[in-house]
C-alpha cells in the first residue's frame, strides 16, 4: 500500500492551502460576521452569492485551482478545458490530502469548484451520463455557470433504507411523470441552481434495488415547487441550503433518465465511495482546524493562576485528538487506495467505515475545542458552533451511522461464514 501523493498532487496541496490562507481565509471571516448580524437581527440573509465570492472563484480557477475533483481515467477532456491545473484527473489518494485542506474553510470547496451536492452529480453525469445530458448540464456545472441540487430523502420514509423511496418516476410513452415529495434537497437554494438529480420509483415490482432511476429535473420544470428552506440547528446554510421540494404531475423527456430505468442504486454506488472519501478528508481538515483553535485558546488563556491548556486533563485530551486524527486520516487513506486499485465494490467496508469514524472524530474534536473556548466556543464568534453542527450532521446525511456499522458488521461476519 502507498498512500503518498504524486509530485502534482503535492504540489496542488500547497497552492490550495496557500490560496486559502491568503485569499479565502480573509473573506469567510467577513461573511460570517454579516450572517451573524443577519441572525441577531432577525435580517433575511439573503440567498445570493456575494460579487467577492465570485471573484474568489474567478481567480482559483485562472491558477488551475478548478475541479480538482475530477477522477483520474474519466475526466477525458473536461480537466483540460475547465481549468484544472496539469489537465488531468486526480487518484482517490491524490485528492485526499487536498479535500483534507478544504476542509479548513466552509467557502473553499464551493470557490474551487468541488462542493456537494456538485461533484457528486457531475461525477453521475461523467460516469453514467449520455452525450445530451453532459453537454446539457455537465458541461455548465464544470463551468461553474449553474448549480445542481440532488433529491433522495423523503419526509413520509425512513431514508436511511433507499429502497423505501415512494416518489413515482413513472415512464409515460416519452416522458417520465414524477409526483411526491423530497427534503433535505441539497443545494436547491442556491441562485444558480438549476437541475436536480431526483431517484423515483419507476417500477415497483422489479427487484428491490432495481425499481428506482434517477432523473434529471430542470428546476424550473412546472410542478416542481420549492415548499420551504430547511434549517441544521438553527443554521440555513445559506445560499446553498436544504430544501423541501415537491413534485406534481412533473413531465421531463425520457432522455432525461440517467443511465436508464432502475439503475438508481447502482449510480448511486458509483456516486457515493469518492463522494464518502471527500467528505470524511474534509472533517479531517476540520477536526484539524478545530485543534488549532483549541492550543491556541489553551495557551492564551488562564485560570486559576494556570494556561487553561494545563488544566483538567486537557493535555491529555490534546494528545487524544492527534491520536485520534491521525489514525482516521490513515483509515481514510486506506479507503482512497482500495477504490484506486479495486473499485467501489472492493471498498464498500472501508468506505463505511470511514463515514462513521470520521465525523465522530470531528465531532469529538470540536467539541473538546469549544470545551477550551467556554462561551466563545457557543457562539458565532468562532466557527466551532457551525463547525460541530456539520460534523453532526455528517452522521446522520451521508446515511446514518447505523446502517454503516451494519454493513460493516455484515462483510466481517460474511467472511466467516455467516449468512445474510
């Protein structure tokens, strides 16, 4: 096993990092602080994307900072046309380390580009896509001139079973007819977005991994209303957001399925495994973040004639969170090397096992910092409020820790002789 990136990976690490620090870092803080008088104040915080954010993403892109998500052997062309440095595709494990550094910053991923639910379904429409559907939507989306929202969980089932989906996409002579409803629509409330991938019910007496399909939906298609924006714990996310959205009696071309019907799971695992390695490297970078805060607070502050750093364990408790991050990382890696070499199916346990380990890590971690931060830590002062509100989240939208333990426990057990 060889976790080390390539000489380009490495390099894009460091003007990523470099880009953040110098560029992004200045400008989140300033964000913050207006959404955090719009939420004081009881101000709409608007759903649109500040002039200084474009700009943030006008000048990654004229470095090469721009897709960098793209997957080494199905970028073909678009790495080259759409700004990524070097005009390739990244490995799994040389993507790692940059997700990990994106992580650091809420707005980094959106400025280069390589945000959820985005790289998720360009990466469907590069993998499964066909030519009308790229250029009608991949091609805008790598761009950067639209956005995309992705439709799965619904409010009347427990989603954490995908099979339970009841929205119908029902084929009609040349068009599919969706009708129900989704929430946690991520991504539908962002100005530009445009599509959603929508996975329906097509055909309910198919197998049950083959009754769904996933369906592109212009936004602005008739029947399709956006019922209202959904707040995390108090936070909007804005101006990507999460959405109750509602289908009736929606007609789109039957061209507009992806792949073709029934195919929704099995899109949705070719979707998943790199989507689960960004994700967790992304909490990496954040439990790192949330560290760093947390030393810095320890010996700045005392209390009781004492560095609070050296108080009530915590260095035994800082010492903890290394060990901690490190180890997750290594697993991470592990995850990205195994869906480098053997695909999504030769890593379906480490891919759980990395969306269980890595929030939880996070999760912990900014934690303790907030622990170190005592009311600052509660507050939008510091991003660790925001910063644990996405750790928790993580848990339970990239599918419920639950379900991954069982999968998990299944293929360990599977491989001693136990049954399904």
């Amino acid at each position: 096993m060889d976790f080390s990136p390539s000489g380009r990976a490495a390099e894009l690490t460091e003007a990523v990092r470099a880009f953040i620090a110098d560029e992004i870092a200045p400008v989140e803080r300033n964000l913050e602080e207006r959404a955090a008088h719009a939420r004081r104040t009881g101000a709409s915080p608007g759903w649109q994307v500040p002039d200084v954010v474009r700009e943030l993403r006008e000048r990654a892109r004229a470095q090469g900072l721009w897709n960098l998500f793209l997957p080494a052997g199905h970028e073909g062309p678009y790495a080259e046309r759409y700004g990524t440095r070097g005009g390739a595709g990244l490995s799994n494990v040389d993507y790692a380390p940059i997700a990990e550094a994106t992580g650091w910053s809420f707005l980094a991923p959106y400025v280069f580009n390589c945000n959820a639910p985005d790289t998720g379904n360009m990466e469907v429409l590069l993998r499964y896509g066909s030519a009308e559907q790229r250029e009608r939507w991949l091609d805008p989306l790598l761009d950067g001139s639209i956005r995309s929202g992705f439709a799965m969980t619904e409010p009347g089932v427990a989603s954490s079973d995908a099979t339970n989906m009841q929205l119908t996409a029902v084929l009609d002579g040349d068009e599919v007819v969706l009708d129900g409803r989704k929430w946690w629509t991520t991504g539908v409330g962002h100005p530009d977005c445009r599509v959603l991938i929508v996975m329906g019910l097509t055909d309910p007496g198919a197998h049950r991994h083959a009754r769904h399909s996933m369906v592109l939906v212009p936004i602005g298609t008739p029947g399709v209303k956006v019922e209202r924006m959904l707040d995390t714990m108090g936070f909007l996310d804005e101006p990507f957001g999460h959405g109750e959205v509602s289908f009736t009696g929606v007609r789109v071309p039957a061209a507009n399925v992806v792949a073709g019907p029934g195919r929704a799971f099995e899109i949705a695992q070719g979707r998943l495994g790199p989507g689960r390695v960004h994700h967790a490297m992304r909490m990496i970078g954040l439990a790192e973040r949330a560290l760093h805060l947390a030393c810095e607070r320890g010996l700045s502050r005392t209390a009781f004639g004492k560095p609070i750093m050296n108080l009530g364990g915590n260095r035994e408790r800082v010492a903890d969170a290394r060990i901690a991050i490190n180890s997750a990382r290594l697993l991470i890696l592990h995850a990205a090397w195994k869906l480098d070499t053997g695909g999504p199916m030769a890593a379906l346990s480490e891919v759980s096992q990395i969306k269980i380990l890595a929030p939880n890590v996070a999760q912990q971690v900014i934690d303790f910092a907030m622990q170190i931060h005592g009311g600052a830590g509660l507050s939008s002062d510091f991003p660790l409020a925001g910063a644990w509100t996405a750790a928790r989240a993580v848990r339970i939208a990239d599918g419920p820790d639950e379900v991954h333990r069982g999968l998990v426990a299944r293929l360990e057990l599977a491989a001693h002789g136990a049954t399904r």
